[in-house]
C-alpha cells in the first residue's frame, strides 16, 4: 500500500502527534506500507505566531498534486487541519483518491482559551474539513462518541501505543529532588491546565518536562517547580523513572501518549475524569480520576505500580501501527464501493427505474 502522509506536525517539534507519526513511519514498511511524507519544512514556511516552534507552510494544492503525479499514492491520510492538510485534502479531491484524515487535537476548546471563537462554528469548520474523508481515525471511544454527536461521520478507532524497551521502571534513585516527585510532561501552554498542577498544596516536588509559550510565565510564578525543557529518548525515559507519580491536568486532550509513557515507567497517573484520561485509566488501579487531583496525586502514592506496567502491556506500538494499516485498506475498499454504487446510480437503467419508481 503507497500511502502519502500530509502532516502540519513535524520534527523537531515534540508533541504526541508527532511521535504517532514517528512510529508510523518506522513500522509502516515492515508491514507492507509504502509512505511518502509531506511536512512543512519541504515548502517555503514561517514561524506560527505564539508558537514559533510551529512552523506554517506555504503550500498549494498543485504542489501536492505534482507530488501525487510521481509517487502514485493508493490512499492519501492528512493528520493535521493546517496549511499541508489543508492542502493535500483539496488535492487528494481533486484526484478522486481515497481520503483519511486523523482527529488528534480539540482546536476549538484550545481556540476558545485564547481567543472569543465560539466552538460551535469551529466545530463546524472541522466537521466540514473531515467528512470529506472516507474515514476518520480517532484515538479512543470517548472521542468517537463526542464527534458522532457533533455530526462527524466515517469514524474509526486507531489506538496508540508506547515503547515498552524505553519507558521501564526506575531500579535506583540517582536524583536529589526531595520525594515524591511530581512529573508532568507536554507542551507547556495555557490549553495543558498546567497551573492546576502547579497551584495544588503537594509535598516533595514538582516537575516540568517541555517548553512552550506559557514556560517563561509560569517558571517565574512558581520558583520552586523544577522546568527542564524539552527531552526526548533516553535522557526524557530517565526522568520519567525518577518520578513518583505523573499528574495529568489537561481536560482537552483526546489522548495523551506521555499517560503511556508513564505508565510504562511504573508511575501512576493522577488525572481529572474527562476524554482521554478516562478512556485509558477508568477501573484499571494504574491511576485515579478525580475533580480532587490534590488528593488523586497523593493517592497515587499509594497505587500498585505493577498494575500501571499491566496497563501499558496492552498498547505497543506495532499493534497501533498495524491497526492504522487497517484503518487506511478499509477507507480504499468504502471508496471504491462508493464509486461503484455512484456510477450504478448513474446508468441509463438506474435512471429509468428511478423514474417510474413509485
């Protein structure tokens, strides 16, 4: 299968996206996936204001259309609702080739923190962008379910997964943080909730792996909270080990690989009950959900940790990859059942039965 993968997320950035995409670009050719990446840093491309990190491509449909012209795709899947998403979907119509887009991020409740944009009307631009595919791949049931209800169609589940041969539990402590040792890890920006981390009554100490708009102003207001930066492999897995329990603020996430991470590292997860969280830890004993995330962080310190590495056992990253495998040969056979029955619908003999039907 030739698969032209167009995202808007992309090395270096460090976000869950972005590590889903990694892995689907190691495993995919092991499994009989031919793909072609389409990034931003391929075109003409500038910061995104807020998030210079983010860099924002200046792409015309044609530009992907000569880059479907000389790899031939089977199957086009967009990952992002940015300008090369935007872009190859447009393309990807144009061609008539099977489409799949993937729903990874809340854009209107993380629209609606910063500015006064309804989520309704980005609800309905979104809805607009997806259900041009022949599937959209969606993280969790919860997710599913919330689309459905906002007029989403073609939905379909493609899981995540973690590397168990990373992410292990810690053996020894070999840092002089007072303990416990409270973790969290993401994009430091005002969508994370972050401040209702920082802001709880905990003992020991608090730490922040990432970077983002929101770091400069949140280090200054909370002095004592450890900010390291960004991380990533082995020095990223040696923090998660040295931690105690990973605290999860976030209420719009509709996943949150960095839940596997920790739970792969032995760390239990304190979380409030929303998409995401949910979905993963609901009556697993690997975390607590509670509107107290005070009191679920310091539960946490009393969990099983054995249960979180049972938990994490479940999602490897193979098994996602093959999953959206799946996913994408099963969009191709809808699409060209779709044609087939459009063309039926078409011919002389459906037309004339039509007409006399009562």
């Amino acid at each position: 299968m030739r698969v032209l993968l167009a995202t808007d997320a992309w090395e270096p950035q460090i976000n869950g996206v972005v590590r889903t995409l990694q892995q689907v670009r190691a495993h995919g050719p092991s499994i009989g996936m031919e793909i072609e990446f389409v990034t931003p840093d391929q075109f003409r491309n500038f910061p995104m204001p807020g998030y210079p990190e983010i860099r924002m491509a200046m792409v015309r449909a044609a530009d992907i259309e000569k880059r479907m012209a000389a790899f031939k795709p089977d199957v086009v899947h967009v990952a992002t609702e940015g300008p090369v998403g935007y872009a190859a979907r447009r393309a990807t119509l144009r061609q008539g080739l099977p489409l799949t887009t993937s729903y990874h991020t809340r854009f209107p409740e993380y629209l609606r923190a910063r500015l006064p944009i309804p989520v309704a009307l980005s609800y309905a631009v979104l809805r607009r962008f997806h259900n041009a595919a022949d599937a959209i791949l969606v993280s969790t049931p919860s997710l599913k379910a919330d689309l459905i209800e906002r007029g989403f169609s073609n939905l379909m589940h493609w899981s995540r997964g973690v590397d168990l041969a990373l992410y292990r539990p810690r053996t020894e402590s070999t840092v002089e943080w007072p303990r416990p040792v409270f973790l969290n890890v993401g994009r430091v920006a005002v969508e994370k909730n972050l401040e209702a981390f920082l802001s709880l009554d905990l003992p020991g100490t608090k730490v922040i792996v990432g970077d983002g708009p929101q770091r400069a102003e949140l280090q200054a207001r909370f002095p004592e909270v450890v900010f390291l930066g960004s991380k990533t492999g082995a020095a990223l897995a040696e923090i998660y080990r040295q931690a105690d329990v990973f605290v999860f603020p976030s209420r719009t996430d509709t996943f949150g690989v960095v839940l596997l991470e920790a739970l792969a590292s032995g760390l239990p997860v304190a979380a409030y009950p929303v998409m995401g969280p949910k979905d993963v830890l609901a009556d697993t004993g690997a975390g607590l959900l509670m509107e107290d995330l005070r009191a679920a962080a310091l539960r946490c310190l009393t969990l099983d940790r054995r249960a979180c590495l049972a938990l994490a056992d479940r999602y490897r990253w193979d098994v996602s990859i093959r999953q959206f495998r799946d996913n994408l040969a099963l969009a191709c056979q809808n699409h060209q059942a779709r044609l087939v029955g459009r063309k039926a619908s078409q011919s002389p003999d459906a037309i004339r039965v039509g007409e006399f039907s009562p």
